[in-house]
C-alpha cells in the first residue's frame, strides 16, 4: 500500500541528509517526522522515500542499503580548505561538487582510464610556490599555443571563452559548465592525475568565466583543487600554503590575461580613464574593473573613482535566467569535447542508448533530438538593430515578462544575439537609460565587420537598390545608420 511504513535504515537516512547538506531542521521543513526516521522510531511511506531520494540527490535504491555507502566525502578533494569552511559552501554547490565527481568517473569509463588528449599539461608542466608569474604565466602560453594576438583578434567576449575552452580541452582539461544559483562562486576545480576538470558558473560574466578558467587551471598546476570566490574572503582562515596557493592562482590568472609588459604597450599614451578601461577591456577580454583596478593599483585613480565605477557597472550588470532552449543549454553545459566522447563510443556500439543518456543527464528520448542539435555545430546567431532593442526595453518590463527576459539573457549569455557598433552609437544618442546602460554592460555583442564581411557588404551596396536605404539627408549632411548590415 502506498501509505505502508517501509522499514528502511535510519543512518543510511542520516547520512544522506548530512551528505546533502541540510540540518534536522531544514530537513524538517520538507519532512516533519525526519527526525523520527533517523531515531528509528518511525518509517518513511514509499513516496516519502521518492521524495527523500529526490531532495537529497540519491537513487531511491540506496535507501534500502543496510549501512551508508562507502563512498569518499567531497571534502576530501579539498584538503587544504578548513572544515568550518567547507561546511560554508552553499548546498547546491557541494551537489555540483559531486556532479563533478561523477564527470570524472564519465571520462575515465568513455576514455578507458586514457585521457584523450595528446598531450596532458598537468603532467608536462610543474610548478613550485616560489614560482615567477611572469615565467610561469609565458611557459603556459605557449604550452596552450596561443598567442597574445589570437586572443587580440577573438570577437567577443563570448567567442574568447570558447576558444579558451577548447584549447585547454586540447591540453587534456575538459571544462564544464552550470548554473551554480549562487554569484559568490564563480567555480571550481577537481583535481585528478588523468582527468583534471573545471567547472564555471554559467550566469557569471563572462569575462568572470575567463578569469575562473586560469585561477582554476593555476590550481590544477600546482596539483589542488580548488575553489573560486568573488572577493574570497575564505583566504584569511586557511593554513599558510594554502592562502598562498590561493593568492597565487589569482595572480597567476591575472597575469597570464594580461601581461604586464602587454599592458604596458596597450596604455602607452591613454588616459586611465572608464573609457579607456573599457576600450582595454574589450581588447585583453577582462571585465571594466579588472583594468581599472589596474589603474588603482597604478596610483592613477583614487579609491574613491574605482568603488564608484565598479559599484555602478555591478549594478548594470543583469544575470542570466534560467530559461532558453534546453538542448543548446546542454550542449553549453557539456562542451562539444565531451559530447563527441560520448556520441562516438555510442556509435561504435561500445554504450547502448540508456548508458548514453545517462552519459548526457538526458532522458533516452531526449538523446536523438540533442544529437540532431549538436550536428548543428552552432547556434541560430541573430542579428539586432535598434528597433527591436529599443521596443523590448521600451515595451516589456522585466516584472511583467520574465520568461521573455530569461530567454533574451540567456541568448545574450551564449552569444546568439549580436549587433553593430553603429547600433551602439545610436543607443547611446537615445533616451531609454536602462537600454545605454544594458549595451556599456554588453559592448562586445557590438561588433565591427572583418575584411570578409566588408567585402559582403560592398556587394549589397553595389545594388543600386539598397543603397537607397540610407537617407538623402543623412548623405548631405552625415548622421548614424544602424541598419544591421552598416
């Protein structure tokens, strides 16, 4: 019967309220006898076991267990954080954390315990805590391959990202993404000998993702997990070579985005202004604060100028939903890399459809319609102007449309939405101040063409026809024209 106490072990029901990170009260919130079943006084219903199952992100099987499972607590893979202090974490990211565990174990089982990649930079490159940054920050460069002007030349902020992601997938890092529900965490890393991860809160920046990449990779380097925190003030209360390992990976992170010698040549002649910082910004793709901190930290600009810009940029920054196409979420999440593994050991009939999805966190009947997005090779780009921009700001209210929101944020997040600089310019000509606000916060989804756009473009103004779009008054006396093709 459906209402039948199901005599279950009551530690097994311990552990797995401890394990998941609730109190006994917490956990009573959503069972009112909880602590009854853990004395062993009562029993739990079946579906009050689906429900436990559920919140505590265990498989219902494991309730029937007669002792808790032998399985390591996560907190083992970051030894060097203080108890009090990883009890701090935030549950759902200690669920991420395990996610990530169970990644590891996917890549070791797709992979046969081999990582794929040909060379593993874990293993080729050491490091020491007396390391030099600026040595240590070259060495890796050019281990990754990648040089100051490819990453000049990358579009977007979104388009650095990506190839970032995939040249350390090349150098046998596989990178994952989430959304964390939580914007203190930035991300995390596990490390292993063979299959080395990071993780990286989807709804932050992305320039806050790239910066995550390298703090994490720093950490992999020198052979810790470890975890990313906006304003870490964890630091303080860990043991002396573990605050300096911290500190390290944020510098190390810092300098290898940006050089110093780099930075040098870049500034040479600029004010240390917002403008410039934004300029620099876009250029080295780091976020406004991170160049103007390098500014305070110059002596160039006083305290009081950077608090403000940073306080007043935070406030314009709007964090992604949770909405969107779930498929090109997925494949976000997974990465192309990972997906690949698990399609081409699915189609050399080493994994069934079941074990596939299970690779994927999909549903088997999910499985066809991911692959048939994932043959894609990219997402549905489209292309804005200043209308549609100005009449959804005008128009629809966040309150009022939040699942409209959530899924424009998102497609601004993934990179699916882009525009021009002369639709920048005039947005900063008109009145809507949420809508300047929004496009100083977005500015790299403005973007000028390549000589191969140019060139296409040419092509349409060749015909006499388009070249009517652009007004008579505006030839005689000039003006901005934000067609998206300008």
């Amino acid at each position: 019967m459906p209402r039948e106490q199901i005599p279950v072990t009551s530690s097994v029901i311990t552990w797995a309220r401890k394990r998941a990170g609730f109190s006994v009260e917490e956990a009573a919130e959503k069972f009112s006898k909880i602590a009854a079943w853990e004395a062993g006084e009562a029993f739990p219903t079946y579906p009050q076991i689906e429900r436990l199952a559920d919140t505590f992100k265990l498989p219902i099987a494991v309730f029937f267990f007669p002792e808790p499972p032998d399985l390591p607590p996560i907190s083992e893979s970051f030894r060097t954080l203080p108890a009090e202090e990883f009890e701090q974490i935030p549950r759902r990211v200690k669920f991420l954390l395990r996610k990530a565990q169970a990644q590891q174990l996917n890549l070791s089982e797709l992979c046969q315990g081999q990582n794929p990649a040909e060379r593993l930079i874990t293993r080729d490159l050491e490091f020491t805590v007396n390391v030099q940054l600026e040595e240590m920050a070259r060495e890796v460069r050019d281990y990754i391959g990648i040089s100051l002007e490819e990453q000049y030349a990358w579009g977007t902020n979104d388009d650095a990202f990506k190839n970032w992601r995939l040249a350390l997938s090349d150098v046998g890092v596989f990178v994952f993404k989430d959304a964390f529900r939580v914007p203190e965490y930035s991300g995390f890393c596990l490390y292993d000998e063979v299959f080395p991860i990071i993780y990286v809160n989807n709804s932050a920046a992305k320039t806050r993702q790239i910066f995550t990449l390298f703090h994490e990779l720093a950490h992999l380097l020198f052979h810790t997990s470890g975890i990313d925190t906006i304003g870490d003030k964890y630091i303080p209360a860990l043991p002396a070579l573990a605050r300096r390992i911290e500190v390290l990976c944020n510098r190390f992170a810092a300098q290898f985005l940006v050089p110093e010698a780099a930075f040098r040549d870049a500034i040479a002649g600029l004010d240390r202004s917002e403008a410039t910082a934004e300029l620099l910004a876009a250029r080295f793709h780091v976020s406004r604060e991170f160049i103007y901190r390098k500014f305070l930290d110059q002596g160039k600009i006083s305290q009081e100028a950077y608090f403000e810009a940073a306080d007043r940029w935070a406030k314009q920054r709007v964090s992604g939903g949770s909405g969107g196409d779930p498929y090109w979420t997925k494949i976000a999440y997974l990465g192309r890399e990972y997906i690949q593994l698990a399609l081409s050991q699915y189609h050399q009939n080493r994994i069934d459809q079941r074990q596939l999805a299970e690779y994927l966190n999909s549903k088997p009947r999910h499985v066809a319609t991911l692959e048939e997005y994932f043959s894609r090779g990219g997402h549905m780009t489209y292309v804005f102007d200043n209308s549609p921009l100005s009449t959804l700001f005008r128009n629809y209210y966040r309150r009022r449309f939040p699942t409209l929101w959530q899924n424009f944020d998102d497609l601004v997040d993934n990179g699916d939405i882009v525009s021009t600089r002369e639709v920048r310019h005039e947005i900063e000509d008109g009145p809507d101040e949420s809508l300047r606000d929004w496009a100083v916060q977005n500015s790299e989804l403005f973007t000028v063409p390549n000589a191969e756009e140019g060139a296409f473009v040419a092509q349409i103004y060749a015909v006499r026809h388009f070249q009517q779009n652009i007004e008579r008054q505006k030839m005689l006396k000039g003006g901005r024209i934000a067609d998206p093709s300008s």
